[in-house]
C-alpha cells in the first residue's frame, strides 16, 4: 500500500487498469477535492445526489469509498502548497478523482488569496477579506498543472439540452455531443515571444534567411507545436468514445486551409488512425458517397472533417449532424464554451480530464468566491460531471437516475437562482428558487 503523509485512503476496492481495462469493486475509492470558493458549497451537494443514486440503483450492493485530497486553499493548509505533489501521485495512484473550481490567478500582481482570489503586490493578511492564511505567491493555474502533471491528454466535455432551460438558440434541442479537445500541445505546450525580444527577433531573421518571407520586425511571436503522437492518440480516444456509446459520427475540426502543417496535419493523422485501428467500424464521407450514394451503411461510424470557423455556424444550425468532435487546444477551447451556450451556459456544463488510466472529472466554471458558503450556487457542473464519473465507471443506471432526476427538476422548474432568473424573464411564473442544497434534494426526490 502506498503511503501518504496528508491522504488518508479508507477502506474500499482500489481502482485498478488491466489489459486496458478498468477494473471496479463493489466499493470503489474515490478522491474528492472540494476545491475553493464556491466548490464548498457544490461538491457536498454533488456527493449526496451521488450517494443518493447509488443506493437507490444498488439497494446498497455498491457504495462510493469518498477520500478527501486537497489542493487550493486546503492545500496550502495541509502542505503550504496550493498545488501538493502528494495530491498527484494520490490521483495517480486512485485512477478516479472529482473536483470543485480552483482559484487561478489573472494578473501580474505577486500574491493571491485563495479565499476570496483579491490579488496584491504585498504580503501579509488580504487586503480585501483581512484573512493571512490563505495568501499564496502568484501560480500557474492549478487545473492546467493537473492536466501535464498527469498527462490527461483529453478534455471531454459533453453538451446536452434540458427541457425548460432557457436558451439563446432556436435548435438548442437538437444539441447532444461531445468535445474532445486537445489537452497538452498547441497553445498549451507552445511559447510566445514578446515583440523585439531575442527570439522573436531570432526566429523573425531564421523565417527570412529560410523563406524570404518578411515578417514585421516589431512582431510578437507564437510557436503552437502539433504532433503525430498527441493527434493520434487523442482522436483513437474520441472514436472509441463512439464505439462504446453507439454514436453514428466523429469529426476532426481543423483549421487546415491555412495552418497546413499543425492543424492539417491533426486532420490528416486524425484519419490515419480512424483507417489504421477502426477500419472495421468507420466509414469516410468520401467513401460514403462513391460506394454508398451518400447513405451511411448500418455499423458504421462516419469519419468527417470541417474547417473550425465553419463549424460555430454549424452547431447553431443543424447541430443534430454532430455526435462526437475532436479538436485541438485552442479550438477545443473556444469550441467548449460556444457550445455550452447553445443550451443556456456554463452552469450546467460538465467535463473530464482523462489519460488511457486516469479519470479526472471537475466542475467547469470558477470560484464565485463572493458566494461562497452561501448555499446559493447551482451545483449542475459538478453534478453532471459526476454522471461522467458514474458511466466512465460503468454504473449507468446510477448515472441514468440522475440524469432523469435533474431533467424532471428543471423540466418543473425547482432551480437555483441563476436558471430562476432567466425563467422568470421569459415569463415563467412557476418558478421555485432553490439553494445550492435544495436543487440536489430536488434532484433526489425525482430520481
């Protein structure tokens, strides 16, 4: 058994892989961070709905063995690091793990605090909240060190519509897809250069001397690298999403008309994988028409590509044409977001970092720190993000009853303040404003 300093592991069955496989007991360990701000408040009602839907699926033959890791603010408190390497190797070694929202500092100032994110140039007590204990020098983000640290290669977010969410888009119910976005190349693995610094300067000079291209001297420069390697493997996990969810299509969004060397080449390699490892399952558009007059034969998983700035028309328009998406970083990103809109925001937005072994699945909005310990907040990321967890683990039916619980709550209108809000201004006047708590009992009774 491995041993931790701060991780206290509780008595369960500890998450194995085997043959590529995960392999799940009957109580299965779990880590949990609850993360800052307002994560005290969702994650308490994301394990009781949790809970809630395992016994009533199992009669109490299965059982989440929740263990507590910490990061944030509660890891500066165990460890007096925001971000403890034992909260790693701990995930590492659960292969399963949730959590909140974490503070991520957005300026240049040296300091920031964790409860209530204020950021200032002096140490000592925030000068906003008066609290000393939770001032932490300035960091990089703490779910994008998550992601490298652990090599979760695949943000997977999936975007659905719930009946009576009120939403910007005429089609908002035919939305029902997932993004798999590139986790660890592109912007995220590349380096900018600030204008007039050595290696702009340098790379600006080794483009001239190799191409004759002339580039403005007083230029910024960005290097995004794309590789084989990471395209592959990210778009073997989006096809085999569609494989084991019985899904009709996966598209690689690109924009390879102009960036014919990264982003064509993801679209290139993305195919190349599709033809290599699921020729016996997927089908190309191309292939679709010359031999099958347009009609995808049954059994078959299209394999088709769009240009990136095409496809945010595309999913406003006819969305129902789109099951599964595989994208790179930074469209990935933009992508994610646009999406969530489509079906009334990121409240309800829920998403997964993942390896070939390790699950990570967290909520996919900020702190909110001026709400937190207000029972306030809708707590429908994590929630979903724990339906993820559920069926990633194989336990759809207790995946299934929440689902059917959250869509009868909204469908009734029992909702946190930010769905009443919008409901209201339609001119709904059955709305039932609940708490953060009260929308997870909703959940519950209507399982």
């Amino acid at each position: 058994m491995t041993q931790f300093k701060e991780v206290r592991i509780p008595e369960g069955d500890l998450i194995e892989v085997r043959n590529g496989q995960l392999v799940i007991g009957d109580r299965p360990i779990i880590g949990f961070l609850r993360g800052d701000g307002i994560g005290l408040d969702i994650t308490p009602a994301m394990q009781k709905v949790v809970d809630a839907a395992i016994e009533k699926a199992y009669g109490g033959k299965r059982k989440i063995a929740w263990c507590p890791l910490y990061a944030g603010l509660e890891g500066l408190h165990h460890y007096g690091s925001e971000f403890p390497e034992e909260t790693v190797e701990a995930i590492r070694h659960l292969k399963i793990a949730i959590k909140g929202p974490f503070t991520t500092p957005i300026g240049e100032e040296k300091y920031v605090c964790l409860h209530c994110a204020h950021q200032q140039n002096e140490e000592g007590p925030c000068q906003q909240c008066g609290k000393a204990d939770g001032m932490c020098p300035r960091f990089r983000s703490i779910n994008v060190r998550f992601r490298q640290h652990l090599d979760l290669f695949a943000c997977v977010r999936p975007v659905r519509y719930f009946e009576g969410v009120p939403s910007p888009n005429k089609y908002a119910d035919k939305v029902d897809f997932v993004i798999f976005r590139e986790n660890t190349e592109d912007v995220y693995a590349g380096f900018d250069y600030e204008r007039g610094s050595e290696m702009a300067l340098a790379i600006i000079d080794l483009i001239r001397q190799k191409t004759g291209r002339q580039i403005r001297p007083d230029s910024g420069i960005g290097v995004k690298p794309i590789s084989e390697f990471g395209t592959k493997r990210l778009v073997r996990k989006a096809i085999q999403w569609a494989v084991d969810n019985n899904l009709p299509s996966v598209t690689l969004v690109h924009k390879g008309n102009i960036m014919k060397f990264t982003e064509g080449s993801f679209k290139s390699w993305g195919y190349e994988v599709a033809a290599e490892e699921f020729g016996d399952v997927t089908i190309t558009e191309k292939e679709v028409w010359d031999r099958y007059d347009g009609k995808v034969p049954e059994g078959k998983i299209l394999i088709k590509d769009r240009i990136a700035d095409s496809i945010f028309q595309q999913i406003q328009t006819r969305p129902d044409e789109y099951s599964v998406l595989a994208l790179p970083n930074l469209n990935g990103d933009y992508m994610s977001d646009a999406a969530i809109a489509l079906v009334g925001g990121l409240g309800l937005g829920p998403g997964a970092n993942m390896s070939d072994e390790i699950g990570l699945f967290e909520a996919t909005h900020g702190t909110a720190p001026k709400y937190t310990g207000m029972d306030k907040v809708n707590p429908g990321s994590l929630i979903l993000s724990a339906v993820m967890m559920l069926n990633y683990m194989g336990w759809n039916e207790a995946a299934d009853l929440i689902i059917r619980g959250m869509e009868r709550a909204i469908r009734e209108a029992y909702v946190t303040y930010d769905l009443a809000r919008l409901m209201r201004r339609e001119g709904r006047e059955d709305v039932h404003e609940l708490s953060c708590s009260g929308f997870g009992q909703a959940i519950i009774d209507r399982m």
